[in-house]
C-alpha cells in the first residue's frame, strides 16, 4: 500500500454520509450509549419514527429482547437512527438525508 492510500482512507471515511456516534444531542441535554427509553424520549422528546425491528438473545441466550429502531430529525439534513435492546440504546446512527 502506498502513502497516498493511506491518506484518501481516512478522507473518505470522514465524508461518508453514515456516521456513527456515542452520543447524541438533543437541545442542551446529551444522549449516550446504555441510556434508557424514558431517558432518551425525556431528552429528546418523541421520535418522528418507531419501528420495531426484530427481537435478540441476551446474555446465555436465556432472554429474548426486542430491537427497535427511532428517528429523529431531520436537523441540518442529517437523521439521527437510535437502536434500542430491550430497553437501553445500543447504536447511534447519523445520516444524511436523501
């Protein structure tokens, strides 16, 4: 690999149109991974979407969880895709509108 490889990979990872996060802002109150339903909608207000998207195995494969999946935004063109198991936010998904 030669030096110009290595310096276009971080370039086009910056200005890909998904981005991931550990938070999320909403107003002046911060959104991170691990939080709770209430907690985020407390925060952040109701979602525009809600889409229950299937269900997982926790841990041991003893308990089943369902994922699911709200949307907030648009806000400056970007979408902002929370994933929820179970109860606690998992993912955080910026994207930009299409």
């Amino acid at each position: 690999m030669n030096m110009r490889s290595l310096l276009v990979i971080p370039f086009a990872a910056l200005f890909s149109t998904v981005l991931w996060a550990d938070t999320l802002r909403c107003g002046s109150q911060l959104v991170s991974l691990g939080d709770r339903k209430f907690e985020v909608e407390r925060k952040c207000g109701a979602p525009v979407h809600q889409d229950p998207i299937g269900y997982t195995l926790g841990s041991y494969d003893r308990r089943e969880f369902m994922i699911e999946e709200w949307v907030y935004g648009p806000s400056n063109g970007m979408l902002s895709i929370l994933r929820f198991e179970g109860n606690r936010l998992v993912a955080i998904e910026r994207r930009r509108e299409r």
